[in-house]
C-alpha cells in the first residue's frame, strides 16, 4: 500500500507508549496497533484529528505517500 503510517516514529520521538496515547485519543489499544503498524484500511478524521492534538503534529507526520515503483503512473488531468 502506498501510504505508509508513521505512528511509531513519533511516538518514538515523544516518548509515549501506545496504550497512553490509545487512552488519550480514547481509542483501544488494539485498534491503535492495527493504525501502527500499517495494516489499517481507514481512518476516520476525528481520529486522525484527536492523534494529531495529542501529539502535536500534522497529518503528514503521521502519513506518508509513497507510489509503487512497478505501477504504472496515470496521466496528469492538470500538468
């Protein structure tokens, strides 16, 4: 998948343990584990906003774009 979650990394960074900050944005801790380590499908915004608020961060610190090299590129609509 092209987007990469880069949850740990600021935890990391912040010094915070997972079930800390699961308790914080009141989401379960195994539900925060499957966002981390990349096997979520979603996110919902209020989550992302409330991560965000908690860690002082933007969404792009916590997701990343990265395109498959092997997929083919679509056309640019807008050059």
């Amino acid at each position: 998948m092209p987007i990469i979650v880069t949850l740990d990394v600021v935890l990391a960074r912040r010094k915070l343990k997972l079930g800390e900050l699961a308790e914080r944005v009141d989401v379960t801790p195994p539900n925060l584990s499957i966002l981390k380590t990349g096997k979520a499908k979603a996110i919902r915004f209020s989550t992302l906003e409330a991560l965000c608020r908690e860690l002082a961060c933007q969404p792009g610190d916590l997701l990343r774009f990265e395109p498959d090299p092997d997929e083919d590129r679509p056309t640019l609509l807008f050059p």
